[in-house]
C-alpha cells in the first residue's frame, strides 16, 4: 500500500531549492506528497509562492511576514497581503514570536504577528506559528485574540510540555520535523509522546531541519554555506521517525496525521 503523505510546513520556493526544482517536484509523486504547505517568510517571498501554488498541484501556499523579517516590511505590508490573500485559497504564515534571535524586538514582532492572527480568525485561516523562546508571550498572545475557528499549526514545535493542553484546548496541531531526530534533540522529542493524536502534524521544513544523515532518502548538494539542504521528498523519512519514536504503525500514523491534516486546511483544498 502506498502512503497519503501531509507535509504541514516548508519552504519550496527558497533559493536554495531553486537550481533543482525541476528534479524535486519530478520526486514528490513518488514519494507520496499529497499536499504540502508551503510558507513564505517576507513580502520578497510571496510573488514565488503564487507561482507556485498556481503551477504545482501538491502546494499550499503560505503568506506572512516572520518575526525575523519583521523589520524588512514594507509601508504597504498589509495591503499587499490582502491582496495575495485574495489572490488564491491561502494560509497565513510562517508568523510568530523569536526571542532566540540576536537584537529581536519583541513588541514590534507581537504587533506583525497579532495583525495577521487577528486576520486569520476573521477569514477562518489556517496559520503556521514560528515560537522560539517565546512561549509566555505566545499563550498570552493566543489568550487574549481572535483565533481562526480551523485552528492553528505550531510549526516545529519545541515548546514546554506543560503547555500542550492549553496550547490544545486553543486549537493547536503541533508539528513535528525531522530535525528533532538528531541526538540533541531528546528534550522536544519527548515531548511529542505528550501530544494527542488527533493534533499531530509532520513537516519537513525543507530546506531547513534535515534528518540526520543515516535516515535521509533523498539529498541535494549543500548550500553555500556547507549546510545540507533538506529535500521535500524526505516526508517519508520523517513519517518513519515519527512512527518510531511514537511507536505506532506507519499506516496508522499516516491516516492520523491525514485526518488531522484534512481538518486544519479542508477549506484550501
Ligand atoms: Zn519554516
């Protein structure tokens, strides 16, 4: 039996993916990607993700403005992202909140971020949600607004597990990437056997957050950087990860996660 794979959160127009683009979509068919979101993460981005989302079948497409970028937006950001709103069935996101960042400015990002959750709820968005370090702000954040009735994604999420029922009873999927399969990451991979079932997500987050080396299936050349560049196409491999270490069976997981998929985004199609 083939897989129905879900992937809640990447990145497919990012430059670095842009040299093989061709030969990733070729891959995905194959590779048993159904549906996969993919975020913007500044105004520069968006025109990229419409094309994508009105070229390629398997795209969801993402707009926002992240916290690391907040001070790159334009005078027009709002406007503009109305437009691209109403441009295609769209999510909102990758938004949130960073204090992990060096020199953040955490009032001028909870500003950017509660603009575009507020319109998400009015519009029943789904939004993927970027939280490093700032997991108080966020409940505070989340407490205090409007929130889409679809409900929401925290993208990688390595928030404190005493959270996860609050953060769940405000509509919370919580997404796991393959990155949390590296050693180091024994804390946030713990914490997901505290997630309920029917709010699990899997992303690739692609290019970002590769598995480790053994577990990868399909690579690319490292970036500039000398960093290697997660493909797409290892959705598979991060399902596998997932299945282990919640020690369930692949096609249980899969049908979970599509489940849960379906509820979040059924409005995008
Ligand atoms: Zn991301």
């Amino acid at each position: 039996m083939s897989l129905r794979l879900f992937d809640a959160h990447n990145h497919l127009q990012d430059e670095r993916l842009a040299s093989q683009r061709l030969e990733i979509l070729r891959a995905l068919p194959g590779a048993g990607v159904v549906r996969m979101v993919v975020n913007s993460s500044c105004e520069a981005d968006w025109p990229e993700v419409l094309a994508l989302a009105k070229s390629v079948p398997q795209v969801i497409p993402s707009f926002g403005c992240h916290p690391w970028y907040v001070a790159e937006r334009t005078a027009d950001w709002q406007a503009n992202l109305v437009k691209f709103l109403d441009a295609v069935p769209s999510a909102i996101g990758e938004i949130g909140l960073d204090k992990w960042i060096k020199n953040h400015n955490l009032a001028e990002q909870r500003e950017v971020f509660v603009w575009q959750l507020r319109l998400a709820a009015e519009r029943n968005l789904p939004v993927s949600i970027h939280c490093l370090e700032a997991w108080g702000t966020l409940l505070d954040v989340l407490r205090e607004n409007p929130l889409p009735r679809c409900g929401f994604v925290l993208h990688s999420f390595g928030g404190p597990r005493e959270m996860i029922a609050e953060l769940a009873r405000l509509g919370a999927c919580f997404s796991l990437p393959g990155y949390f399969a590296h050693e180091r990451k024994l804390r946030q991979r713990d914490i997901f056997k505290h997630v309920p079932r029917e709010r699990l997500l899997i992303e690739t987050d692609a290019p970002d957050q590769a598995l480790p080396a053994e577990r990868l299936e399909f690579s690319l050349p490292d970036s500039a950087n000398g960093r290697p560049v997660n493909h797409p196409a290892n959705l598979g491999a991060v399902y596998r990860f997932a299945a282990e270490l919640l020690d369930m069976p692949l096609e249980v997981l899969a049908e979970q996660v599509e489940e849960n998929f379906q509820r979040v985004f059924a409005a995008l199609g």
